[in-house]
C-alpha cells in the first residue's frame, strides 16, 4: 500500500511542471467583460520600467497620456479602450518640438489581451508574449495620473 502511495504522489508531482508549462493561460480564463478590464486601468498610471521613467494615464473619458523623462521633450496623446474581446487598446500621437512647432506623428495602435480567471482576477499578456500576468498586483499600475505636470509642463512649451 506504501509502494502505490509513493507511486501515486511521484505521478502527480510529475505532472504538474508538465501542465504548467503546457497551458499558459490562467485556470479557468474566460473573455472578460469591457467594464471589467476598465475596472483595473482607469484613473491609474502604467509605470514603463525600461528606464524611461515616464508612463501612460488611463483617463476616465478614455483619453490616454504618455510622458517619459528620457525624452522629456515629448509627449504622447491619444485614446484607449478595451474590446467586446477583452482587449484595451490605445492610439497616441506623439508630439515634439520642430523648428518652434510642435512635430507629430501618430503611433502604431498597441493592444493587451486580457482573460479573467474563476475568481474573477484580471490577467493580461502583451503582445507577442504568451505569458499571462495578474493585473491587479502590478506594482507598474499605479493609481493617479503620475506624470500629469510633466506633460502639462511640455503641453505649454509645444503650443498645444
């Protein structure tokens, strides 16, 4: 009886790497709804940890505004929203000084996939990724619109 024991738990344990790594996405992730995915993102600012030190504010009349210290000149306006898919999008055009006038140039539109769990936690994985990350303990998504002087401050000396 020990021996099938024993035997039993090693079939197990050996099993659960191999699921893990078979089955990317969250147990039990189904299609969030739009409101849901909002939820997590409006009135909170996705830090950019590739030493921007900037990010981009999800507002709530679903404007977008991006700003980073690396470039400071600059700034990022625009839309998001999220799909009947559990997709948030965002569309920005990027500004910059040119010749004492404000330069733009509109971004390739960037989307995140989102799922929600059986508990109903919110995942989300980037594009190109097949990773699946929780979104709610995303210390880079902070409440508040972080860099809002920055961008205020660069608005004002872009004319716009």
């Amino acid at each position: 009886m020990f021996r099938l024991k024993a035997w039993l738990a090693c079939v197990v344990l050996a099993t659960v790497p191999f699921c893990a790594i078979a089955d990317p996405l969250p147990h039990g992730a189904r299609t969030p709804t739009p409101q849901q995915v909002m939820a997590v993102y409006v009135g909170k600012t996705a830090i950019w940890d590739e030493n921007c030190g900037g990010g981009i504010y999800f507002g709530s009349n679903n404007q977008a505004r991006a700003w980073c210290a690396e470039n400071s000149r600059s700034l990022g306006a625009g839309e998001w929203r999220v799909d009947a898919y559990g997709r948030m999008c965002h569309d920005l055009t990027w500004y910059w000084p040119n010749n004492g006038r404000a330069g733009r140039s509109v971004s390739e539109k960037s989307c995140i996939r989102h799922v929600v769990d059986r508990f109903d936690r919110v995942w989300r994985s980037h594009p190109g990724q097949t990773e699946w990350w929780p979104v709610n303990d995303d210390p880079n998504l902070v409440r508040g619109y972080m860099f809002r002087n920055d961008i205020i401050a660069t608005k004002r000396k872009l004319g716009i």
